[in-house]
C-alpha cells in the first residue's frame, strides 16, 4: 500500500490518544473550537477556492459554503462535545461467576476510524470532535470539491494539538499525537486503499450519496457501517392539521434542500386532496419544482406555478434539489406500502391528529427516525442532544439513527480470577 506508513502513524497516534485524560481531550477541543472562530477568514479564504471551482447552480454548493455564522455554529457544537460525559469506562455489565471469576464488561474506542465524504466541510470537524472524545484516531477522505477546506481545517487542528502537547508537562509527544486526525489525498485510489486497510482502520464509516455508500460497502474490506443516503417521505393523513401541515412539509423540504433529511416525497390522503395548493403554497415561495401523479397534478394545475408530471422515477430519488414527488393515496396502508418500497430507512413523518393511526405509522415504518407531526430536517446529533453526529446510520446491525459518541465506541471485558482453572 502506498499509504501504509500513514495507516501505520494513525495507529500509533491512537495508542497516544490512549494516554489523554478526559479533561486534556476536553482542553483541545475548546482550543481548536476558539482556534475556528479566531481564524475564520483564513478557512473561508480556503472554501472560497472550493466554491470558485463549483458551479452557484449546483445543489451541493450550499452544502459545501461555509460561512461566519456556520464556523461559529460549528465551534459551538465542538464547545458543546466537550462539556459531555466521556463515553469511554462505562461498566455496561458487571457479574461474578460461581466459581469466584469477577466479569466486567467497559466501554472503550474503536481505535481508528476511517471517514469517507464527499463535499461537506464541516464533516471534517465534526467528526474530529467526535471521534477525539471518545478516544479514536480518524482517518479522513474528503471530496475534490472540498479539498482546500479540508486541508485548512486540518492543518488548523494539528496547529492546536503541536501548541498544546508542547505547552504540557507530561511531555505529550506533538508529532505523533497531530496524527490522530489525518487526512488523505481526494483520490480515488487513497479511498480503495482505505478500503483495504485491514489491521489499522477499525471502521469505516461513508457519509454521502447512494452511489458512494453502495461502493464502500461492496469493497471495502473493513468493517463498514452504512449512512447517509435519504429518500424521505412525509404522510398527510386524512386526519391531519393544515396548518401543522403547511409549516412541517415546508421545514421538511426547504430548510436546506442539500441534507439527507431533506423531504423527497410527499404523500396524501385522496380526502385532503383539496388541500394541496394550500400545503404548497410555501414551497412556490421557494421555486420547488413538484413532480405530481395524476391526481395531485390536477388539484394543482392552475394554482402552483413550477408543476410537472410524475415519472416511475420521481418516487424513490432523493433529489437534495427544490424538487418534491407527490403521491396520493386512498388509505394509511397504501402509504405504508409506499415507504416499505422506496423508503431508504432513514426518516419518515406522518401528519394526523389520530393518534390510533400515528402509533400504528410509527410501529410499521421501518426506518430510523419516524416522527409524527413534526419535520424529518430534526434527524441530526446536535439536534438530538448528542452534541454532533458522525452520520446517520440507515442499516439494523450496530447503530441506527444520529451516531455520535456512544455510537463510535465498543467494548471488551475485563476479568479477574484468583488462580481458578477450567476443568
């Protein structure tokens, strides 16, 4: 492997990361958290040549900005990660055996974790912040698209940890513990040697669209935990409120187009038909583009300016675009079967002040997050009260949903004897 002797360097760096307190961890974030605000221009500067090379029109362009307030909202997460209990030596079982063997079960950092993303700046230091609590080195592959934002925000936290380590009695060792953040070339061959890096990542994690997390998953070979990829659905049911209605589907679609939990696809019940124009309204605001079957494009036609017709391929796209699919339904199970076919099990919401039908919605939808009547945009970590989020985890084996710092941990048991031997 080309990039062998960095694996190696990260693995070392995690033994040292090993050797930190809690509170030491918590010292480095507040200062790479000051570091971001006190340094803003010089990271806009570097997202700036990103943003040059990107088309405005682009979709994903909003997802790669970074602006004043998104660095400070940025810090202030990391602020936020360092005031939380440390995930690591929590005695998750504890047992003593007949024959006087004592069994405890704590839980520890992964090791090295390995993140693919694609243009999403701030990933960089979320995941850092993350994966530093909770004691795991990180191996970071970004985007073209992102590249000079990451190289800043990195070469920014190694500046922190150096001055740190130096400024410490304890004699921290700056040039391997930078190495607990490292990020590699955006080349597609550093992502296939991540893939391969058996006994030095430990995980890898791929946060972006379906065609990368599909990618890492068919061959990598290590171990990988699914995120990211969002077809969601919102439910208008025939018992749901207009108003709870217009602002949720709203929220849901147009806060930030570009996310994974932005609305895909809107379905209604045949009954509140009528109210589409009013549920729309907002999104004309907008410019959404809606892509209406038949029946939804006839209560439409005439009162919403940017309609077209449904495709096969309008249910089941997540767009991260102002565009949105309209599904009308006859029944709570018709929209049931909806989602249970292109669904991507990430977020779902019903809108319905029965509360018989929400709890049967909730108890059916197999995804990770099923909200009733409030809007998909909230499946995030910080909003969760995690702090941050790594990703969201869409798969059943391991984490599901926001994964933040219990998430990224495991654990090993510790046992202690007094000379027994097994017959």
């Amino acid at each position: 492997m080309q990039l062998k002797e960095t694996f190696e360097k990260v693995k070392r760096a995690s033994r040292e990361l090993a050797l930190l307190t809690d509170q030491q961890r918590n010292e480095i974030l507040l200062a790479v958290a000051d570091a971001i605000v006190n340094n803003s221009d010089a990271l806009l500067q570097a997202n700036a040549e990103d943003l040059a090379r990107m088309d405005r029109e682009n979709p994903l362009y909003d997802r790669l900005q970074l602006t004043e307030k998104r660095l400070a909202d940025i810090a202030a997460d990391m602020r936020n990660v360092a005031t939380l209990p440390s995930p690591l030596g929590h005695i998750t079982k504890q047992k003593t055996l007949p024959n006087g063997l004592r069994l405890c079960r704590v839980s520890v950092p992964f090791g090295v974790i390995g993140m693919i993303y694609e243009a999403r700046p701030n990933v960089t230091f979320d995941v850092f912040s993350l994966c530093f609590k909770s004691g795991n080195a990180c191996v970071l592959k970004g985007g073209r698209d992102a590249d000079a934002s990451n190289k800043a925000a990195v070469a920014l936290i190694h500046k922190v940890i150096e001055e740190y380590a130096q400024s410490q009695p304890s004699n921290l060792n700056s040039q391997i513990l930078k190495d607990v953040v490292t990020l590699l070339p955006a080349t597609h061959e550093a992502t296939a040697e991540m893939l391969g890096a058996v006994g030095y990542i430990d995980l890898c994690i791929p946060r972006g669209g379906r065609k990368l997390i599909d990618f890492v998953r068919d061959n990598a070979r290590v171990p990988v935990i699914e995120t990211g990829a969002g077809v969601v659905n919102t439910y208008f049911d025939q018992d749901g409120d207009l108003e709870m209605g217009k602002a949720i589907i709203n929220n849901a679609k147009t806060r930030r187009v570009s996310v994974c939990n932005a609305l895909d696809c809107l379905i209604i019940h045949r009954e509140r038909i009528w109210a589409l124009p009013a549920l729309c309204e907002k999104l004309a605001e907008k410019h959404v583009v809606i892509y209406a079957d038949d029946e939804a494009y006839h209560a439409l036609s005439g009162s919403y300016p940017y309609l077209e017709h449904a495709t096969a391929e309008s249910f089941g796209t997540e767009f991260m675009d102002y565009k949105l699919a309209i599904k009308t339904v006859g029944s709570l199970d018709e929209a049931l079967d909806h989602i249970d076919r292109y669904g991507s099990g990430h977020s779902e919401a019903i809108i319905t002040r029965n509360e018989q039908a929400a709890r049967r919605f909730q108890a059916h939808v197999d995804a990770a997050c099923v909200y009733w009547n409030a809007p998909t945009s909230f499946t995030d970590g910080a909003q969760f009260g995690l702090g941050a989020e790594i990703g969201i985890s869409t798969q059943k084996l391991g984490p599901r949903g926001p994964m933040a710092l219990e998430e990224i941990t495991t654990y090993k048991w510790l046992i202690e004897g007094e000379g027994q031997i097994r017959p």
